[in-house]
C-alpha cells in the first residue's frame, strides 16, 4: 500500500473505502466515482476529469472483475499496470483509488446476480453471453460500496452504458449516469485496454472500425436513409482488413438499441470486430 503523498490514497476494503466517502459527505462534498479495470488510458483520464469538473471528491475503482469474463477470455493476460495507473491518477484530483482483491467483493457464498432483460441480451451479450450479468452485478455493488452521487462511463462501451442506465432506472438506484464522449487516437482508433493486444500489422487495420463509422455518418450527412445500404457499405470497409471478421454491426434506437430500417433520427452503429485475435468496439451517433 503507498504512503507517498503525492499519490493517491488506495484503499482495499469496502469499510476503508466507506470511511473516506463518509468524510467527504459530513463536508457535505458531492461524490463522483470512475469504475475501471485499470490498464488506464487517455479514456480513463477524461472521466476522471470530468468527475473533477462535477464533484468535490472523485473515487476511482481499479478492479479487474473476474465474473465479466467468460472462460477462455482475456481474464488472465488483461494489462494490469497498478504504479503507472497511479502515477497517472496523481495528475488529477482523485481523493481514494479503491483496489480492491476479488475474494473482497465475491465471498465464498456469493449467489446473488444482476440480469438486465432485452439491451443485455442483443450484441455483446449474444457473443459474450454471461459478460453483462457479470458488468451490472460489479457495477451495482461499486455503486453501494462507495454511494456515489454521480458516476461516469464512457461511450466507447454504448452498450454497457445504456445497460447500467436500464439498471439503474429499473431498481431506483440513486445515482446519476454520465455518458462521456470516447477519446481516439490520432487515427480515429478508440483508445482501450485491449489495444494493447494489437501487433503493429493489426493496430494499423484496426482502423477500418472508425473509418467505417465515419463513412456512415457522411452517407447519413448526405442523405442515405436505408439501413441496408449504410450496412453494406460500412460491411466492405471492414473486408478490406485482411483477417477482420464483424461479429455484429447494428444500426439502432440509441435508447432502446431496437435496430432500425431507416435513418429517421439519431441512430446508433455500432460493431465489434476481431482484427487477428483482438476483439475491439466502437460506435458513433448518426444524425440525419
Ligand atoms: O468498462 C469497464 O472497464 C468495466 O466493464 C467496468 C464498468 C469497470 C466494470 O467492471
């Protein structure tokens, strides 16, 4: 556990973390909390900020959640970079990094699980079918370890976010949600832990994913209104990746995630594709 005052504080137990958080509420302080798997990115950061822009006292969890994994995933070889994460954490206002072990937040007996009905099942959940049960249930116990006020997600995972939303809505969970924009690379690559995995060929045709969001959004600009054509336009950007293979493309209700035959408002693409080995998401509002 560090003692340097210039880092942030780390704490590893829920009642530590209450302690700080209970502080912070008699100083009547506004509670903002970043959730992360560490591995932590110019993405991470901007929540970061902007928890810094709305809250007084800004928790950051850095806790790779095993029960989102499926057997056979990345658990194992996820980049877990805990002192560059800190050093990074330093540059900002963050008042407790909580940390803790994953016998901490699943006892033995644990049985008590969080589904989220239709937005959990499409997409991500039908090629990670146990991924969102395993988001929604550290999500929640994240929200009633620390109690935040607000807590902040990114838009690179639309779908997580829209997730927690439901989640939130559905069982009167007392926090605000704010959706932040996602951060790219200089190329359009949205940035991620994952990126890590690319071998300098694939990182380079990771591009495609973008680039195919990007076509979307001029065809939309310039006035394409069926879904099947965006579809197969966006589909021939990806092909030209050699070894990329789509997992989905959907265009859809930003709400609801309900596909859509026709641009009629914003809309959402979104896709996950695996350049090589890697699997990597990305997604972008079109407006007609
Ligand atoms: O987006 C992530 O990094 C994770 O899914 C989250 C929200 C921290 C839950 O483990």
């Amino acid at each position: 556990m560090n003692t340097d005052p210039a880092m942030p504080k780390v704490v590893a137990t829920v009642e530590s973390l209450r302690r700080e958080v209970a502080a912070a509420r008699r100083e009547r302080q506004r509670i903002g909390l970043v959730p992360t798997m560490g591995a932590l990115h110019e993405g991470h950061m901007s929540l970061v900020r902007a928890s810094n822009d709305e809250c007084e006292f800004t928790a950051v969890s850095i806790f790779v959640n095993p029960t989102q994994f499926a057997p056979g995933e990345d658990l194992d070889r996820y980049p877990r970079t805990f002192e560059a994460d800190l050093n990074k954490l330093a540059e900002c206002r963050v008042a407790v990094v909580f940390a803790p072990s994953a016998e901490h937040v699943y006892g033995p007996d644990h049985a008590t699980w969080v589904e989220v009905d239709r937005i959990g099942r499409r997409w991500e959940g039908e090629h990670r079918p146990t991924h969102f049960r395993g988001v929604a249930t550290v999500v929640l116990k994240l929200f009633n370890m620390v109690g935040p006020d607000v807590a902040f997600f990114g838009q690179k995972d639309y779908q997580q976010a829209a997730l927690i939303r439901r989640m939130v809505a559905d069982l009167d969970v007392p926090v605000e949600i704010r959706v932040c924009p996602t951060v790219r690379e200089s190329d359009g690559l949205a940035m991620s832990s994952r990126n890590a995995y690319l071998s300098p060929g694939a990182r380079r045709r990771a591009t495609v994913l973008w680039k195919s969001l990007c076509l979307a959004r001029e065809m939309v600009a310039q006035g394409e209104r069926d879904a099947d054509v965006l579809h197969r336009r966006m589909r021939e950007v990806i092909a030209s990746a050699e070894d990329s293979r789509i997992d989905y493309l959907a265009l859809a209700d930003p709400d609801t995630l309900e596909p859509v035959e026709q641009i009629d408002g914003p809309t959402l693409a979104a896709l996950a594709v695996t350049i090589e080995n890697t699997r990597l998401i990305d997604n972008e509002i079109l407006h007609p």
